[in-house]
C-alpha cells in the first residue's frame, strides 16, 4: 500500500496581527463562527487597501457590526483585530519597510491558510495527520509532476490532511478569479499561474492513482464568478492533455458549508 506524507522545506512567517484574528474567529462559539468567517471574508474581498479601509470605517462600520451575530464587546474586540491587521506595520528580513498594501495582501494568504488549517479537513473521520505548506511525498519520495514532458518543479499546497489511502489538500488565494485572470497575460507572473493550475490538475490526478483525494483550489473571496474560473482552468489544463479538472475550485462560503 502507497503511504501519503510531506516534506515542508521552509515555514513562512506568521504575524501577530493574523494570529490573533485566527485565535479569535476559531474559539467563537460554533453556530456563529461560520456566518462570522464569511461576513469577514466578504469584508476583505471588498477592503483591499488602506484607503478603503479608512472609508469603511467612517462610512459603514456600524452596518458591518449589524451583520455580525454576537455581542456588541465582541464586535469591538473584532474591530480592534481588524485594525490591527490592516494598520501594524512591518519590516522584511533586510530591515526594509514592505508598503503597507502589500502587507494587507500577505496577511489576508496567511488568515485564510490559518483558517483551512484550523477548520478543515472536511471528511474528518479520514484524517491522521495535517501539514501546511506541503510537498507531496509518496513511499518517502517526492511527487513528480510533469505536464507534456516537462517537470512542474519547486510547488507545494498550502494545507494538507491526510490519513490511511486519503489525501485532502488546499491551495489557498484571497481571490480565486483574480489569480487566473493574472494568468491572461504573456508575462512571466501569468506563467507561473498558469504553472499552478497545471499542477494542481497534474497532481490531483497522479495521487488518485494511489488515494482517495481531494484537491481543492479555494478563494477566500465568496462572491467570484466560479464557472468563468472552471471554464478557463480547463483550458489550460488541456495543454498537458487533461480532459477534465481532477482538481476542484470552490469559495470560502463552499468550505464553511462543508465542515463538520
């Protein structure tokens, strides 16, 4: 029988303000942690930068607490998280300031990877054992992909759960449309999206040759246009020869409605 393991190579770096956001939306009472998560990644898809997030502030922060179902002390402390997020600054590992937009982006990856990790795996009965930032390994060896003869190196999912013959991994995006539609272009960047996709669909089909698996392509924005992202992931993977997705594409709002 084939054994499912990971080799994570480096850890990326977590910061304070996404800690404690995580902390705090993980220990919310379970009937209100879900419609909490989404109203917060709704909040997200919509406050992408600092200047927006002065406006919300100003103009529709009291109509996002109404949306919230849990005390007004909660909503503070969560306002406070948010600020926080949005607002701390940091300093890469060369001492230089990272514009604060960027940060935002960086911090909204990490919660919604926290998030996966700390909610999922779906089929929990199945699971054994979970990783983050994973290089799929089969009987101790890395997995190999290759699309038309050429190798798909130097990836990983983001979260992986596995157990005896069953395998569920995430590779998290704040926005799911937004990433494939960088992938439009003739760029290096659209290159390696499109490198993505494909190796999500080359993986998902090599480790079903050996498991039960699941691979999911997950957008922390809810409200994106799913059939547009399936339909063009599609055709990109046709390149390799792939009739179909053996990967899904789903929301955040999918994810929530599916774990236990």
């Amino acid at each position: 029988m084939a054994l499912f393991s990971c080799y994570v190579d480096v850890e990326r770096f977590l910061g304070e303000s996404v800690k404690e956001l995580v902390h705090f939306l993980i220990c919310l009472r379970k009937k209100e942690r879900i419609s909490v998560i989404l109203q917060i990644a709704k909040f997200f898809q919509y406050v992408d930068h600092l200047k927006q997030f002065y406006k919300f502030k100003s103009e529709k922060k009291e109509e996002f607490f109404s949306s919230l179902p849990i005390s007004r002390t909660e909503k503070e402390i969560l306002w406070k998280l948010l600020e926080n997020f949005y607002l701390k600054h940091s300093e890469n590992s060369s001492g230089k300031p990272i514009p604060q937009d960027d940060l935002i982006a960086l911090r909204k990856g990490r919660l919604f990877e926290e998030l996966v990790f700390h909610l999922g795996p779906i089929k929990k009965e199945k699971v054994d054992l979970l990783s983050m930032h994973c290089q799929p390994m089969v009987n101790r060896e890395r997995v190999k992909i290759y699309c038309r003869g050429k190798e798909l190196s130097g990836k990983n999912i983001d979260v992986a759960f596995w157990g005896r013959n069953y395998v569920e991994g995430y590779e998290c995006k704040g926005n799911v449309e937004f990433f494939i539609k960088l992938g439009l272009s003739g760029s290096e960047k659209a290159k390696k999206v499109r490198e993505k996709i494909l190796y999500l669909n080359q993986l998902a089909y090599t480790l079903k040759r050996h498991f039960e698996t699941k691979i999911y392509l997950a957008s922390f924005a809810p409200e994106i246009d799913l059939e547009w992202c399936r339909k063009t992931a599609l055709e990109w993977v046709r390149e390799c020869g792939a009739p179909k997705l053996d990967f899904e594409i789903i929301t955040i709002a999918d994810f929530l409605k599916t774990i236990k």
